[in-house]
C-alpha cells in the first residue's frame, strides 16, 4: 500500500489514520505545482486529477479523494473505532461529518491557498470560516472531547488538517474555546505528532 502526499495538504488527514490504525505503508512525496513524485514520476499518470491524497493498494486499485480513503483505511481495522460500522447510523453522523469538513472548511480554505484568488475575496472567505469553526465549536461544546463524542475517529483526522491550515491562515483559534482546546488535544496525540514531523510540520 502506497500513500501519495503533499506535507501539509489535506493528505496529513489519511496519513494520520494510517498510524492510528497501525497499518504499515509506502509514503509518496509529491510536487503539487510540477505534478511530479520525489522520484520524478508523473503524478497524473497515477491520479489524473492532480490532487492529493491518492493510495494505491497492493492489488493495484487506486482510490482517491480523503474521505474515501479514510473510510477505506479505517474498515481495514475495525477494530481500531477510527469508524463506526458500516451500516449503523453512527457511520452516517460520521459521514456527515466528513462531508461537512469537505464541502463547507476544507473547499473554503481553498480560495485562501490559491495564488490566483482576488484579494477582496479573501475577508469574505474568512468570515465564512468563521461561522463554520462557530458551528464546530458549538458541536464539541455539547459532547465528548472528540466530534463523535468520545471516540477519535477519522473525521478528527481531517479536522485536524483544518486546524493545522488555520493556523497557516494566521487564523487564531482563540475565538473558539472549545476548537481551540481540542485543536491542542488533538496535537498531543502520540501519531498526530509522528505523521506532523514525518511532513516537516513539527519538530
């Protein structure tokens, strides 16, 4: 099993669930502007999108997109609670989680990261940030120390990620207790820490 990365991108969220789990695999380095591997391969030719995260597996099958693949990481050892089980209604409070973290932080995010975006637009993107880190913290003030309560899964993982690029943003936590207090839980998990100094992120 291969990881394809980028330190930094939202591909530290599947490699923080693989340590996690305990699943042994293959890491990837990859140049996002040159679409190329460390070892100079051609990027599109293994994920034509471009884009990281990507894992290959030992049989060939390649799966892209960070959701899926923590899932799919997260099934390989059930046992670890990093998922519910398929079927039960906790896996779709985690997929909603999931989907939340994508399409309304992590897509947001993005403008900011992007070079070609115009800076009038940037102000409106954080305020929009802000309603959804306000939301979260209005999550974690009604349950466990974790988004699904009391169990880290997955969906920790990535939001992980989106507390790691606010603080890239210069965006200051502070504002959110409770965000604030799990972003600083979160950071003092043993394999959080491995997988932030295996990208350069962490000392």
């Amino acid at each position: 099993m291969k990881l394809y990365f980028a330190p930094g991108a939202c591909s530290l969220s599947p490699h923080i669930v693989l340590r996690e789990a305990g699943i042994d695999a293959e890491l990837e380095q990859v140049d996002l502007r040159t679409k190329k591997t460390k070892n100079g391969t051609d990027y599109t030719l293994i994920n034509p999108k471009g884009q990281v995260p990507t894992l290959v597996l030992d049989n060939g099958q390649v799966l892209t997109e960070g959701p899926a693949i923590v899932q799919y990481l997260a099934d390989q050892k059930p046992d670890s609670g990093l998922a519910p089980h398929s079927g039960t209604f906790e896996r779709y409070r985690l997929q909603e989680w999931l989907n939340f973290i994508c399409s309304e932080v992590h897509k947001t995010f993005g403008a900011l990261f992007q070079p070609t975006t115009p800076e009038d637009y940037k102000p409106i993107a954080k305020d929009t940030l802000a309603r959804r880190f306000a939301y979260v913290d209005q999550q974690l003030s009604r349950g466990g120390p974790y988004l699904m309560g009391s169990q880290f899964t997955v969906a920790d993982a990535y939001m992980c990620v989106m507390c790691t690029w606010a603080g890239f943003m210069k965006i200051d936590l502070v504002q959110w207790p409770n965000v604030k207090t799990y972003a600083e839980r979160l950071s003092q998990r043993p394999k959080i820490q491995e997988a932030l100094r295996e990208e350069g992120l962490a000392k």
